[in-house]
C-alpha cells in the first residue's frame, strides 16, 4: 500500500492545534446530519437512502465464551461486555478518521504555561438519561474510583504508563500511599475539568479519548454495576439499555435524552451471544449483521476472498497499529555485532511471508515500527532500504562479521510468546527465511506467555533471540519508539535514538519539529536493526451491505475504510439502507 503524503494530516499535528485555541464540534456535527427522510425516538434524522425508523436495528454476535462483568470501561476493561460496549457515556474526546483528535463531551481545551496542567470546558447541556445534568464531578469521580485501591481496576498500569509519569499522583494513589483526592483531576465547577500530569506531556488531550465516564449519582446509589440492571442503568451515551440477558442477549435503544456530539440512527441494537466458531455461519444465514476480524478463521476468510460481495464489504483498518517483529540481545554475542543484525534483517523475506502465510487481507510488509497512517510513520517507504530482502546482502553481511556461509555461526533458539497456530506459522516462516538464506540453524521454542516475558524483562535479559508483536497504547510516537529506549522492554540501544525520542516527547510548539524527530529516531532505530520488522497487522470488520455510514465506509486520506480504533462517533453514524 502506497500512501499518498501530501493528502495525509498527522494525528499529532492536531493535538497541538486544538490544545492551543477553543474548538466547536457543530461543524463535525452538521457534516454528520444528511437530509432526513425519517425520524428516531431521539428526534435525530436519517439519510435519504436509509430505511424507515422501525427498522433501524443492528445485529451483532457476543462471544458465550468470554468472562464479562460490566458495561463500563472504568470498572473493568478487559472484562466489558464487548459487543456493545461504550455507548452509555462519551469520552471527552474522540478522533476522527485520520486520528485527528476531535471534541466529544468536551468542546475545547487548553494547557497552562507549565506545560502540565490540562482544562477542558465541557459542552453545555449535557445530562443523563434520568435527567440528572452532566457535570465535570461525574468526572472527577469516576477517576478517583478506578484509581481507589479497592475497586482493583485492571487499567491502572495506563494512567501511570503514559509519557511524563502519567497523571500527578496516579502511581501514589493506585498503591494507597495517598487518597483519591490528591489526584491531578479536579472538577473546578460543573463545566470545567482539570487534568495535570506529573511532567510535560504534549499527547495528552488524546489521551483522554479513555476517559469514559461513570454516573456519580448512580455510583453512590447503586454502586459501580449500576449499568448491569436495566432498572438502575444510566446513560448519557447515544443509546439506552432496555434489556440485558447475561450470556444471552443484550438490546439496546436510542437515548431519547441524549444531548451528545454523536446522536443515534440506529434505533435499536442486540447483542446475540454465540459461540465464536459459528459467527461468520450466523453472519453468511443473516442472523447477525457484522462479525470483527478476530471472529473469522483462515476458512473464512478464503471465502471472503473469493466472494465479491463479501470482499468489499470487509473493512480493513489500522487497528491498534500492531507490529510482529524480531528482537535480540544485543549486549551479548553475536548479535551485539552490527552485520549479524543487518544480515537477519535482509534475510528477511516479508514479502513472501505476507502473500504466503498471513495473507494479504491480513498484514503488508513492515521495514519499520511504526506502520505508515500512524503519526511520523514513513508514508514514503524512505526505511525500505534498511530492512529488506536481499539474500546476497544478507550473506555479506554475515561474512564480514565473520560467519562466511553461516561458517562458525552458533545455533540459535527463537522464543515465541504463547503464540496460536497462526502466528507461530508466520514465526517458523521467518525463521526458516533467515536460516536458509544464511545457511545457520533456528529452532523455534513457543513458550509460555509469562515464561517469555519473564526472560525479556530480566536485567540483564534472559532472551537471545525472540518474536513478538506490539500495538499501541495511545496514539503518539512517544508509545511506540518508547519501547525500544534504553530504559524500555528491549535489549538494544543507542544514545542518540534515546535523546532524540525523549527530547521530542517533550516538545511543546513546534509539531513539525517534533514529528521529524520521531521520524529520525525510526531511521536509526531500523538501521542499526535493534529489531527486525516483519509485518504490520490489519484489522477489519465484515458487513452487510446495508451496513452504511460515511463514518466507516467512506475511506480516509490514506485510502482506508472501516471502523477505525478511536472513531467512536461511528455509533452515531451507521445505519441501515433501504437496500435491506
């Protein structure tokens, strides 16, 4: 995939442009509202091609197998119920589909001259579906609840993780060395809230796309599972639970009470739980209407590929920008020896390895971290060069550190972390690329998932030589060059790579600068091969045809449809035509 430059805006570039003046959302809106030709419980229009109100309803599979407690990402994350999750509340911010960050709850938002302290206004008018008014309170105290030590949120690690030591307090108040109130959110009065970190951190403001919010009124009535009850359930999201079925089915409605930046055109939405091998057959018998990526097997997706209707119809997108690459020990021999690494790095067969065994519909080549349509990505391919298949190059390499035709070269075993058949496939391929073209040996060891990590993280590492992928944490180069600094998860370094990374994370004022340095602190990165990158993932959703929205079906600059991470104004914004 080639993007094109000129059309493409940095997520980044915006993050400093809203941070600096105030931003409306009516034009976003009005971009959103097409010429009604009927009208939902909300009040809201729906476009001329859209089937009549009755018959707004979206059907979507819920995975029977997943351990699911709660509706709220800041009761727990990594146990929401996924099908439907999200719509009883808005963050303060969202993005839009070039990642651009947008307004959501809150219209503006601006930084002090410290660099460190955040204020962001909140819409007016905003409320509950009970009536009660939104207020900047309902945000201080779902914060001060996920960081309470007794509501044990399983997020804790990100408000810390983030660049600059994360929220001021955040890390003191989690492990209970100080109450919830001396964290940095504070509700200054209804409309205003204020976030301050420990340091400067310019990608703040899309941070908060996580900031979703809990009722406070309904915290302190009912407490944080209020939303598991349809009978206690409030929503100051697009949509309203109205039945709920645990294991069995959800339904969800639009919120006539909803005054947001993302009103609802669906007028309902079930949630049918099933088992995941039988999705894509519920899909193909139009019992559901969408089924995610991570539902579809390599069967099915041989079926998508050689059915018209349902190749278009399946959206790829970036996802979480995620990277599966090779790492070494590059203190310890031989990979602390620059022409090994660059000779596993043109040994490399990516290419073949995409078209063979990931499939294309599921990955492109990576010769670099950041895959391109993340910010500071290298759109233009200028990184190629340095990570590429050249088996003759490869070879040169290897000799010229003294390994003539893999002469002498130690046997070596690569370490997997827990990996499924799919991704061990694409691991084995690697390795078996680099091993022939250098005539050496790897043998391939898939470990246990903590085994694994336990010798990565060791100091010094445990781990020679391993595969592993990586997606982001927040969308800002900071996240995805910080993991290969010094002080990060990998055993390289370079000091001119760690002053570069960190003066740019730091960078307020000038976004070009900032961007160019991340995006020469990559060069260095992919030239001295402190890993070797294989491919970035594509993500993706399957849909009917009758699925619409300008939101995931028109494409962004970069040429790319689907549900993109973030775009959570999405909800807002499908519906269902009358070709139906």
């Amino acid at each position: 995939m080639k993007l094109n430059e000129s059309k493409r805006t940095s997520g980044w570039r915006r993050f400093l442009k809203y941070s600096k003046k105030i931003v409306g959302g009516t034009t976003l809106l009005s971009a959103l509202c097409l010429t009604p030709s009927a009208v939902l419980a909300g009040g809201h229009g729906l476009p001329k091609d859209a089937a009549p109100a009755d018959q707004q309803v979206l059907r979507v599979p819920c995975d029977n197998t997943r351990n699911e407690v709660t509706f709220d990402f800041a009761v727990a994350v990594y146990q929401r119920y996924e099908c439907i999750a999200d719509l009883f509340q808005d963050t303060l911010v969202d993005l839009d589909k070039d990642f651009n960050v947008i307004p959501a709850s809150a219209e503006s938002w601006s930084v002090d001259a410290s660099g460190k302290v955040w204020t962001f206004k909140l819409r007016e008018g905003l409320q509950w579906s009970d009536g009660t008014p939104l207020t900047a309170a309902d945000y201080e105290a779902t914060f001060r609840y996920s960081a309470d030590p007794s509501s044990a949120w399983d997020f804790t690690w990100f408000y810390s993780f983030i660049g600059a030591g994360g929220i001021k307090n955040w890390s003191k108040v989690i492990a209970g060395e100080m109450p919830t109130s001396a964290l940095g959110i504070r509700a200054v009065d209804d409309l205003t809230l204020e976030v301050e970190t420990e340091g400067v951190f310019p990608p703040l403001p899309g941070v908060m796309k996580f900031a979703f919010l809990l009722s406070k009124k309904a915290l302190e009535a009912h407490g944080p599972y209020y939303n598991n009850d349809p009978d206690t359930s409030v929503s100051a999201g697009p949509y309203v639970l109205t039945e709920f079925d645990p294991g069995n089915r959800i339904v969800v409605e639009a919120n006539p009470n909803y005054k947001g930046y993302r009103p609802a055109r669906l007028q309902r939405i079930e949630g049918i739980y099933m088992s995941p091998a039988t999705f894509f057959t519920a899909f193909q018998q139009g019992e559901v209407d969408t089924v995610p990526y991570e539902r579809l097997t390599p069967a099915d997706f041989k079926v998508i590929e050689s059915d018209p209707v349902l190749k278009n119809n399946y959206l790829r997108h970036f996802g979480d920008f995620r990277t599966d690459y090779l790492l070494f020990d590059t203190y310890t021999a031989p990979f602390n020896d620059l022409n090994v690494r660059k000779a596993f790095a043109y040994a490399l067969d990516r290419d073949a390895i995409v078209k063979n065994v990931y499939g294309e519909i599921k990955a492109m080549p990576a010769h670099s971290m950041l895959m391109p349509g993340y910010p500071a990505s290298d759109t233009k391919g200028e990184l190629k060069q340095y990570q590429t298949f050249d088996c003759p190059k490869a070879k040169k390499h290897l000799a010229d550190a003294g390994y003539p035709d893999g002469k002498g070269f130690p046997a070596q075993e690569m370490w997997l972390r827990g990996e499924g058949p799919a991704m061990s496939a694409v691991y084995q391929a690697s390795a078996a690329s680099i091993a022939q073209c250098l005539n050496i040996k790897i043998e391939v060891s898939n470990k246990d998932g903590k085994v694994y990590m336990d010798a990565l993280n060791a100091k010094p590492t445990q781990l020679t030589l391993g595969a592993v992928s990586y997606g982001m944490d927040f969308l800002d180069p900071a996240n995805l060059l910080g993991i290969w600094v010094s002080s990060g998860r990998h055993s390289w370094t370079n000091e001119k790579f760690d002053s570069m990374v960190a003066e740019a994370s730091n960078l307020v004022g000038d976004d070009k600068k900032r961007e160019q340095m991340f995006r020469d602190a990559q060069k260095i990165l992919v030239d001295d091969v402190g890993g070797v990158f294989i491919a970035h993932r594509w993500q993706g959703d399957l849909f009917k045809p009758y699925v619409q929205g300008d939101s995931f079906r028109v494409p962004d600059s970069n040429g790319i449809s689907g549900k993109h991470w973030g775009n959570d104004w999405y909800w807002g914004n499908v519906y269902i035509s009358n070709a139906k």
